[in-house]
C-alpha cells in the first residue's frame, strides 16, 4: 500500500513537471503570437499615419494632428495614439488615454536611441494591460515617436485559459496513467509475486513438486531461475534427509552422497580429493555474443561428477573450450558446478600440437581402438607417443603443484590418456596414494602387443597403488598382460602386482550413476502421462512405440548395428511399421578423426537408406538427432521410451544403460543391452544381445514390444535396485578406502 501511494505520488509529481514545462511553453509561445499580431496592426497602421503626422508636424497644423490622435483612437481594440518629441513631453495624446498616461510610456528611451520601432506590454491602471507600439521617424531635424496603444487584456485572458486546460490536462494524465500504472503493477508484478510467494510456502512446508516456481520467464525470468535453483537444492536436501532417516530406519547401507562426504572426510582425514582427467566436468564455450557452460557427454563425467560434489577437492582437466580461459582465475582455477561450487577446477591447457598428438594421436588413434575389439585398426605414431608422454609430464607438474604441503595426498588418475602419469608422481611424491582408473576395457596381452610402447605404458601404470577396472575381466586379462611383458611377481590369490619393492593392486570397480532423483528430472503426473506423445508430436512423427538410444557417435558403440536390427524387426514384423519409431540422440565426437567424420556420414547413410525404405506420409522408423544433448533433453526420452537400445560392440561399462534403468522410476521400460557391454554383468535382466547378430536384436526388439506389463516390471525392479545399491557413491568409496588401506612407502617408514 505505502509503495502504491510512494509511486502514485512520483507519478502525479513527475506528470506535473512535465505538464509545468510543457504549459510554460505554450504560454510563452501563444503570448509571442499575440504581441507579434499587435506589433504588426500598430506597425501597419503606424506607416499609414506617418506621412500624414509628418506634414500636418511640418506645418505647425496641431489641431489636425489632434484630430488624427481622437480618430484613431476609437477602433477596435485601440486604445488611443499619442506623439512624442524628443523631451519624451507628448505632442498630441488620445483624450480618452491622457488621463492614464502620467508617465511616457516604457521603453521610449530606446526607441530614440536605437530610432527603431518597439512594441510593448505596460500595466495600466487600475488593472488593464496595454500594448504599446512605438515607431520613430524624422521630423525635420528633430525626431518624433508615435506611440499606438492597443488593449491587451485578451492576451492575459489566453493566458488564463492556457493554464487552465493545463491543469485540467494534468489532472486526467495523472489519473490516468497512475490508474493504468497501478493495472499493471498488480496484474503482472504483484500477482505472480504473490502466486510465488504462496509456492515458496508451500515449498518451505513440502507441498511442491515442480521445482519451477509460477513466476512468468518475460519479466522474472532471472529470478525464475535463481529460485529454481534453490528449490531444487532445497527439495535434493530434503529428499536427502528422508532417505537417510529412511535407511537408517530400515537398517539400509545404501550409499548416498551424505554418506560419501562423511566416509571420504574420515578416509582423506580432511585431505582434499585430487582427481585428473582429460576431459572436464564443465566447458565453457562461446554461442554468438554468448558464453554458454556445457556438460560434456562423457561416462567419465556422468559418474565423476557426483563423487567430487559430495567429496570435494579439486578436478584437474583439460581447459577445451573455446571461452575456458575467460572463467578462470590467475590460476587457472574456478569453481564448479557454477550455480551452486562445491568443488575445485584446475584446467590445464594445451597446444593444439599436444591436443593432436596426445588426444587425437596416441591415446584416441593408438589405444581406444587397441583396447576395444571392434576391428578399427590402431595407429602409433613415434611422435604421437612423444607427445603423449610430454603431456604426461605436464599434467603430472599441474598434479604435483596441488599436491604441494599435503601430506600422503589422494590421487585419482583416470583412463588411458594418463597411463605414464602415476609412475610420474610416484617418483616425486613417494608419499601420495595413486589410483589409476581404466574406463575402457582391457584386452588381451596379445593385443597390447601391438603397442610398440606397450612397456613403457605397464611402466607407468604400474606406477600406482592402484589400478582398477570396470569388471574382473579386465583385470585378468591386465595382469596377464603384465605377466607376459615385464619381469613381475604376480600374486593372483590377492590380484597384486610387485615390482622393484612396490606393489600395484588391480582390482574391479563396476562404475555406476547416481540413482537419486534430481529435482529437475521430476514430471508432474500430466506431463508424464503425454511425455511419448510430446516427444513424437516434436519430431513430427506418429507413432505407437518409441525406442531410444544415448550415444556419443562412436564407432564401437554399434550405432549402425543398431539401426539394422532396427530394420531386420521392422522387415520381420510388418505390424510394427508405422508403429515403432527409433531415435537415436547422437553427440559427435571426435570429429577431427577421419573415422570419427567418416561415421557421421555412415551413420546417417544409413537411417536414410532404412527410412527411404519403410518411412510413410507421418512415421518413420529412424530418426536421428545430432547434436549434443544435455542430462535435460535425454531425461524425457529415457521416461517415455518403450525400449532403449545399449548395443556396443565393445564398452568398458556404459552408463547409458545405467541412466535409463535409473531414469525409469516408472518400473517399467525394456532395456536391451550388448553382451560386450560391461553393463551386462550386472544387469542381468536386461534383454542381453550379440550387437552383431541382427537376428537376436530384431527378435529382442519384438519380445521386449510384446513383454507383459508384469515381467516388465519385475525385470526393471530388479535392475533398479542393482544399480541402487551398487550406485556411484558406492564406488567412490570403494575406490577412496582402498587406497586409503594401502601402505605407501612414507606410511610404511611410521610404525604402526
Ligand atoms: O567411455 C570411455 C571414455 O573414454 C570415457 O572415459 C570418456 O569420458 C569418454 O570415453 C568420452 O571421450 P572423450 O572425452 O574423448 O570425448
């Protein structure tokens, strides 16, 4: 109320100053109008009398200059004539003006001495205004003024009148605007305002659970945002906190992110948690004028992230993006998630020679395709390798630096950009706890082979105190290799490695997600009904089934397998056609690889020669998204698909199929999974295919469809539940007491 009376009154105030100035200059200009008008009538007839004054002056005839004086002074508006000589002493006046004209009239003074005309507005008494019109001319050898008086009290009238209908106009400006004003504030400030502040209650007190507050994104959309973000914090605190009441209720040891920040702050002893990996948890880039903070689609980041929220310490990664040196400080730091740090960013940079020849080269061209079975052939290039072991070092100065007065810090190296990075730590910093984490497979010792370097890469691994691997597997097939390549004592009972007095343990860690719902993955009931329809709708599809797949465009995630057990079911099963839509939500990667370019192209190759084949007037079997997708586009996809497609031809685990099962809160949805996946071990209820088969895909792809309802559901319940328990907090834990059991040189010097 006091702020609608405080703006009112600003209002009314500002209008009156502007209707004020406004106004006064209407006056001004109306009044020069008006004085112009007399100046020219007295002017006019001034000339006219002038010969006439001027002869009757010369002959000394002042009776006829009187009676010019009398006759003129009877018109309309005029109020008389008079003549003055140069003593200023009238030489004839207008007998009904005499008895007003004590004084000359003003102004008289400069006429004479400019010997220009001049008109002016005198006050008369009692109360009239008079204009008067005093022109010069020369009689003989003194000079003359004829002064014309005319009345002026119509020029005070308008005056009047000009003010009035300012104030008048004033008035209904005022009201109005301060009405409308009013209108407006109320409907589109003060209602939503309101509307938010009963949510925010309802929040406070539990009742809300759309995180999205009821404020419109035109005016408030900052706010909007801000307020989101809290919500949503707010609802993950409690949901938190339900749970663990719940689990401690229940005697549960499910492990969440309360419990992993609890575990990790005693294992680390307030430590902070260092992690290096190449790829970052966030990447800045540049969209137009605009900086935009992306996730990158990375497994590693998927399951990285959590564990460094709850834990804290600092990432060190590769800066990538095009606008990451604009974010960080003198130090190459920054905290993240931007909206709510919880932990540190070092970003390390590199030249587009050492991106080359360590990303590109030897770890993407070399060992990806060496490590994963799916007939890519693996290039080494010497110099590649010379790179790959620069930026090793390089990586290894930036770890070393934050390292620097922490004693036996915690050191998580991940996958196989850094193979050479733990020996390289090791050597200065004997005393730090070094796990490398592998997150794609490990083959047999055969293929290592292949790797002109593959010594000197067991070298550096074996440089940690840790190595662990997806699945067992892995592990055997890594400690064989060991066995075949370097002089080792391999202990098999305890899977440990010792070598020149130091021992490597390898062990599994099968990487998961974080199973807890995020606020923003939340549908209200209505959206969740229509998500497929909306999905399809978007697309401009009709259809009855959705499938879905989550990649980025890899080569040994079977993309285009997929697309042809896609076709092999729909050539199968003719009652799917124009039923059963696929869509593949596709990020590249890599491209700056031929093989990577060259599989965009094949990828979608491919869905055209299948849709070309089967696609009618509104369905068709394939669609394709390329383009990099965030946690939020792919959530609705998961919720609404009937069947997700996880089909690698080789994968250390993929957490797309992990995502999906957690996703579907629903318990229902089919999960079709490749047995070369290292998922498979795990989720055992999933649809387990032979990507290369089209055969088995198409016939999963029909049983999965046709499924009953209950078996759907007992299977995702199941699955559910393992990658409930065994989620990413679990495996951040498992990783962090291990290596905080081991018995590095420095702890092995203090007795214990
Ligand atoms: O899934 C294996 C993996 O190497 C992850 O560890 C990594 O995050 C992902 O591939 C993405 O690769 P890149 O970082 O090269 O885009």
């Amino acid at each position: 109320m006091k702020i609608s009376l405080r703006l009112i009154l600003s209002l009314v105030s500002i209008i009156m100053l502007v209707v004020s100035l406004f106004t006064l200059y209407q006056v001004r200009h109306e009044k020069r109008v008006l004085i112009d008008e007399l100046d020219r009538r007295a002017g006019v007839l001034a000339e006219g009398l002038q010969e006439s004054i001027e002869s009757h002056l010369a002959n000394a005839k002042f009776k006829e200059i009187e009676r010019i004086v009398e006759k003129f002074g009877n018109r309309e508006r005029l109020a008389g004539i008079a003549i003055y000589d140069q003593e200023f002493k009238p030489l004839a006046v207008t007998k009904s003006l005499a008895e007003y004209l004590t004084h000359p009239p003003y102004g008289l003074n400069s006429v004479f001495a400019s010997a220009s005309p001049q008109g002016r507005l005198q006050d008369f008494p009692p109360d009239r205004k008079i204009h008067a019109f005093m022109y010069p001319f020369q009689n003989k050898d003194q000079m003359v003024v004829l002064a014309i008086f005319h009345n002026a009290n119509h020029i005070e009238a308008r005056v009047k009148v000009i003010w009035q209908e300012g104030f008048i106009r004033w008035f209904i400006q005022a009201l109005l605007i301060s009405l409308v004003t009013l209108l407006i504030i109320r409907w589109n400030i003060m209602a939503p305002l309101n509307r938010a502040a009963d949510w925010i209650k309802e929040l406070r007190l539990g009742g809300v659970e759309d995180t999205r507050p009821p404020l419109p994104k035109d005016i408030f959309g900052s706010l909007a945002k801000e307020v989101t973000h809290i919500a949503q914090s707010l609802t993950s605190a409690r949901q938190a906190a339900e749970q663990e009441a719940r689990l401690r209720q229940s005697g549960e040891s499910l492990w969440t992110p309360e419990r992993l920040k609890e575990f990790a702050r005693n294992k680390l002893q307030n430590r902070p948690l260092i992690v290096v990996s190449n790829r970052e948890p966030y990447m800045h880039v540049k969209k137009g004028k605009e900086t935009e903070c992306i996730v990158p689609a990375s497994g590693l980041v998927t399951a990285l992230e959590p564990v460094l929220r709850a834990c804290g310490g600092t990432w060190i990664a590769h800066g990538g993006g095009d606008a990451d040196r604009d974010m960080v400080d003198s130090k190459d730091r920054l905290n993240v998630p931007p909206d709510e740090p919880q932990y540190r960013l070092r970003r390390v940079w590199l030249s587009k020679e050492e991106e080359d020849g360590y990303y590109y080269g030897f770890s993407n061209e070399g060992l990806w395709p060496l490590c994963h079975i799916a007939h890519a052939r693996p290039l080494f290039k010497p110099e590649d390798w010379g790179t790959y072991q620069y930026v090793n070092k390089k990586f290894a100065e930036v770890a070393l630096e934050e390292m620097r007065g922490m004693e036996e810090p915690f050191l998580l190296v991940q996958d196989y950009h850094f193979g050479l990075l733990p020996r390289l730590i090791k050597e200065k910093r004997p005393d730090a706890r070094v796990a490398l984490f592998w997150h794609i497979p490990w083959p047999n010792p055969e293929s290592i082979g292949i790797c002109p370097w593959a010594r000197e890469l067991l070298h550096g691994m074996l440089g940690a105190d840790l190595v662990g691997f997806h699945i067992q597997f892995h592990c055997n097939n890594f400690l064989e290799t060991v066995d075949r390549y370097l002089e080792t004592r391999i202990e098999w009972e305890r899977f440990a490695v010792n070598r020149q007095n130091h021992t490597t343990w390898v062990k599994p860690f099968p990487i998961s997600v974080d199973f807890t719902q995020k606020p923003d993955d939340i549908f209200s009931p209505d959206e969740k009904k229509s998500e497929k329809e909306i999905i399809l709708k978007t697309l401009g599809i009709k259809a009855k089934y959705l499938g879905v797949g989550v990649d980025r465009i890899d080569y040994t995630k079977g993309i285009v397998e997929r697309f042809r057990g896609v076709e092999h079911f729909l050539e199968k099963n003719k009652q799917y056609q124009g039923q059963f839509t696929f869509v593949e939500l596709g990020a590249p990667s890599r491209t700056l690889l031929k093989r990577y370019h060259d599989l965009i192209g094949e990828v979608e190759g491919e869905a055209d020669r299948i849709n070309h084949r089967f696609r009618t007037k509104d369905w068709k079997p394939i669609i394709f998204l390329r383009k990099h997708h965030s946690h939020k586009d792919i959530t609705p996809y998961y919720k609404a698909a009937d069947i997700c497609l996880v089909t690698s031809l080789h994968d250390g685990m993929n957490l797309v199929a992990k995502e999906f099962v957690a996703a579907r809160d629903d318990a229902s949805g089919v999960l079709i999974l490749s047995s070369f996946a290292g998922a498979s071990r795990e989720l055992r209820d999933a649809l387990i295919v032979n990507p290369y088969d089209v055969e088995q895909m198409a016939e999963a792809l029909r049983y999965g469809l046709e499924m009953n309802l209950e078996d759907k559901m007992n299977r995702m319940k199941r699955m559910r539940e393992a990658v409930r328990e065994n989620n990413i907090f679990r495996w951040g834990a498992n990783l962090i007491d291990e290596l905080a059991q081991i018995r590095t040189i420095e702890s092995d010097k203090t007795p214990t």
